[in-house]
C-alpha cells in the first residue's frame, strides 16, 4: 500500500501594514503637542489672574513673574504697606505652588528727605550771581544763561521741587517803578525755564524792588550787584 503525499499550498505571508504606526505616531505627536500647549497656557492663566488681583490691590509699582507654578513678585513698596492679604490671594489661584516676595522695602519719608538734600546740595553748587539784568531792563546781562540752563535742567531732573524766583533792582528811579521792574526780572526767569521745560507748579516769581540791597547802591559796581535774582527751595 503506497503512502499518499498530502501537499498543502499556504498563500504567501502578509506584508504588515504601516498604517497603524503611522497612526500611533501621529497620535503621540498631537499628545505631545497639547501637552507642551497646556504648559504654555497654565502660566500664562496664572499670569493674568495674579495681575488682576494685583491691580485689584492697588500695588502700581508691583511687578509679577511665572516660573511653571510658581509666582514672583518685584518692584518697590512702601514698607509701611502690608501685603500679606494679597500674598494669600495669590496662594489661592488655581494651580499656584509658591509665591516668593522679593519686593524692595523703602522708607518714604526718609526717602523724600534723601531726595531734597540731594537737589538742595545741587542748587547749591549752581553759582546763581552770574544771573544779572541790565541797567533798567529785564534783559540778561551776557553770562546769565550759563547758571539758568543749570537751573533748568535740575528742575527737569526733580518734577517734584518747587522754586521761588526772587527778583531785585538797584535804587535808580521810584520804587514803583522798581518794584515793577523786579517782578518782571523774577518773571523773566521763569519764562526762561519754562522755555526748558521746567514745569510752571515748580516756580514762583516775586519782585521786591529795591529793598533788599546785597551791595551799596552808591557805586556802578554796587549797584550792578542789587540788579540780580535770588532763588530759594519751596518745601
């Protein structure tokens, strides 16, 4: 009995598709995609809610920074202001790991005190008796804008100074005449600043004629001294 040889035709293997990887790739792109959004997008949600509470407070000089989860607040406040409310408030945003204070303290009234010496020892060093007038005039005598441009530019330099502009003359003529003639030499003055941009809120002009002599009026030298300005610090 002879044996029987049973052959059996397998159909050729399949080729695996690339299909489905294409597609599990594309998939972890776009998880990758949000993912990397949403990290964008939660700092900047904290951001935004943290300036708003901010703004909220009134801290004008406050500044906030994100890092991830954490926030960072800079700037400069009164030292005398608390802002333990607000760093609550801030801890209490969705989301928020840490809040680190890093706001510089300042004393205001020692800082204002600070402020005035300073513009004070700068007045100071200006040599304002070169600002003089001509015989009967408001005009300048050569030399005075030297002193007035100083002046000018520490008034631009302090928007918050005040100055008093004062104006004097020699004895020559009535003393109606002169006290006019002071008050539109004291004028002159602060037309000229102005005209450098200091602020009018910054300047007061007054005249006195001729009665605060700082020199005899009996000599040309004297009396060329009297026709002057003197400028003192408003508080």
């Amino acid at each position: 009995m002879s044996a029987h040889t049973l052959h059996f035709n397998l159909p050729d293997a399949e080729r695996p598709s690339i299909w489905p990887w294409l597609i599990a790739l594309l998939g972890c792109v776009c998880i990758v995609v949000l993912v990397a959004r949403s990290m964008t997008l939660i700092p900047a949600s904290l951001l935004h809610q943290a300036q708003e509470k901010i703004s909220a407070a009134g801290f004008d000089d406050m500044s906030v920074g994100v890092n991830g989860r954490d926030l960072e607040l800079t700037g400069t406040i009164d030292q005398r202001l608390s802002v333990a409310l607000l760093l609550e408030q801030l801890r209490e945003i969705d989301g928020v790991r840490i809040v680190r204070d890093s706001m510089t303290r300042f004393d205001p009234v020692e800082t204002e005190l600070q402020q005035t010496r300073q513009f004070l020892q700068a007045l100071a060093r200006i040599d304002t008796t070169v600002v003089a007038f001509q015989q009967g005039s408001n005009a300048f005598t050569p030399g005075s804008d030297t002193a007035l441009n100083q002046i000018a530019e520490l008034l631009r330099n302090h928007p918050d100074k005040r100055l008093r502009i004062e104006g004097h003359t020699d004895n020559t003529g009535p003393d109606s005449v002169n006290l006019r003639l002071s008050q539109e030499r004291a004028q002159a003055v602060v037309r000229y600043l102005e005209a450098r941009n200091a602020s009018p809120n910054q300047l007061i002009a007054k005249g006195y004629g001729a009665t605060q002599p700082i020199a005899d009026n009996a000599t040309e030298a004297g009396r060329a001294r009297n026709r002057r300005i003197e400028i003192s610090y408003v508080d």
